[in-house]
C-alpha cells in the first residue's frame, strides 16, 4: 500500500510560488485561469494491508512533521 | 557564563556566535551537537542560523527532533534564555517554543542585505539596553522569512508587547519597502510570552566587532548577557 499526502498552503497565507506560477501561465496564454497554490505531494510506502491502523498513523505524522499546522493543510490517502 | 551554541548538521553560523560570545563579550561558549541530550551546565542557549537538515520539507521542520531539541524545550521551560537567530528562530517556531511560521520570502529571492530594525519593546531580556530610537543596521541572509501567524495570534503578540523587532527604513518607518521579506506587521523578531525565549531573522552575531563594518548586533548580545548575568547572581 502507499500513503498518497497533499499538502497546500492554508489560504492566509502569503503564497508567492502560486502568483508566480499564476503569472507565468497567463503569460504563456493560459487565459481565464484562477488562483494557483503550489504544496507538496509526498508518498510513503506501507507494508501490510490494515488501512485503518495506518490512516491513524499518517494522521498523526502529517500533523506533527509533514506539514505545520500554522500555514498548510494536509489530506491523503491510503491505496 | 556558559553558553550552549547547537549544532545542527548544516548549521553555518555557529562559529560566528561561539566567537562573539567568547572573543568579543567575554563569556564562555561551547558547541553543542545536535545528538547531545543535556544542557546541564549551561546559563543560555543559542540556536543558531544555517541551513539544518538542508531545510528539506520546511525550514527547521527536521531539527526541531533532534534530540537536544528535547532539553531545549526543558531548558525553556525553566526559564532558561534562548535565543534563536534566522535558521534558528525558523527552529523555535517549528518547535512550538515561538508562535507563528517564517515563510518563502515574497519576493521568492534569497535576501543578503543589510536593514534597519527599530527596536519595538525594549523592555525585554532581549533589547533593554538598547537606547532608546536607536536604530540597528544588521545583516539578514535568508530566503524563508517571511514571518506569518494568524490573526488571533498577531493581536497577541501585539498586545502583549511581544514584537521586539521590525523592519524599518533608515529614517525608522515602517514602511512596504523597508521589508525584506514581506513578513506579517514588519516582523523581524519576537518572543515568547514568558519573555525568555527569543528568535529573530537578523544576525546580530556578524554585526559585533567594528573590523565588521557594523556593531549594532552587540547591543542585542549585551542586553541578554546582562540579564543573565543578574539572573545567575540572584540564584
């Protein structure tokens, strides 16, 4: 199984990499397009096949390393 | 005096602050590898900048495990002085020891400058001798220091006179472009509400000898060290 993590910047956040982003599509001609958000995406391999004691597990290392409370959110899951 | 200087792997500024401790204040200062467990021993604990752990996944998420990072957070605890300077104060927020997050410079540059800082609480371990109007020009070296918090958080700091640093011009206003890195309210550096524990984005520690070009960062290194030495005498 794999740990499948999304991590963006909460939406208080200043979040220049996404404006720059943003800026640089509209200036290749992506028209129309909204607000971009640049995050991390992490995948953590699992060994056996008991989701629900992982989903625990994940949950806890999202909150407490993967990501920082103070400026991202977090989801994941487990497949 | 004894001061404890962390070392973290990639740590870079750890010499300069074990220099200024001994070789210009007078002290003792003494490296601290980041497997070590105990500070016992120690009167004041610096953190300091670098690039700990590569800054891999954010500034200061990895270092603040590192074992030493746990008689850090009892050391604090027990009143014991702390002060956190650019990768170090990125450390102590991650850690929970100073509220908030220092985040990608708004300008997505890496900033290596020097700035002006208008002292905004002198009545800290941290600033009191600092005279009062006074400017500090110091250098800043960093790419992620943009400081945030919520807004709960910020009227906190605010009202508890808790920003002890922000970035001014050089005729001490607080304006857009005299902030280098797009954090919250000019934020340079804050401290904890038990006023023990301190970090700031700024280093004071390459600012202290006139052969530096500068030595306003002494003034910051000399409040502390009076406090701690009065602290030490009254025990």
């Amino acid at each position: 199984m794999k740990a499948k993590i999304t991590v963006t910047p909460k939406k208080a956040v200043l979040d220049p990499q996404g404006k720059t982003v943003q800026n640089a599509l509209e200036h290749m001609g992506f028209k129309g397009i909204g607000e971009v958000h640049v995050g991390k995406y992490l995948e953590i391999e699992l060994p056996g096949a008991d989701k629900e004691a992982w989903r625990k597990q994940i949950d806890e290392a999202c909150h407490k390393l993967l990501s920082n409370p103070v400026i991202e959110d977090y989801s994941f899951e487990i497949e | 005096m004894n001061f404890a200087v962390l070392q973290f792997p990639a740590s870079n500024c750890d010499q300069d602050a074990v220099h200024v401790v001994k070789n210009v204040m007078g002290h003792s200062a003494r490296l601290v590898w980041h497997k070590e467990n105990s500070l016992a021993g120690f009167d004041a604990v610096i953190v300091p900048g670098g690039f700990s752990y590569g800054d891999y996944l954010r500034t200061g998420a990895i270092a603040r495990f590192s074992p030493i990072m746990q008689a850090v957070q009892a050391f604090a605890a027990n009143g014991g002085p702390v002060l956190g300077i650019c990768n170090g104060f990125q450390i102590l927020c991650e850690a929970g020891l100073l509220p908030g997050a220092l985040i990608r410079n708004r300008s997505l540059q890496f900033r290596c400058e020097h700035i002006f800082l208008k002292t905004a609480a002198r009545d800290s371990r941290f600033t009191h001798k600092i005279p009062e109007g006074k400017l500090l020009r110091l250098p800043i070296a960093h790419g992620e220091g943009c400081y945030f918090a919520d807004e709960a958080t910020l009227e906190k700091l605010k009202t508890d006179r808790r920003i002890l640093w922000q970035y001014v011009n050089a005729e001490g206003e607080m304006t857009e472009q005299s902030n280098p890195n797009g954090a919250l309210w000019n934020i340079a550096g804050i401290c904890n509400e038990r006023r023990n524990v301190a970090g700031l984005m700024p280093h004071p520690e390459r600012a202290s000898e006139p052969i530096l070009g500068c030595e306003d960062g002494r003034l910051i290194f000399e409040s502390w060290l009076t406090w701690v030495e009065n602290k030490t005498s009254e025990n």
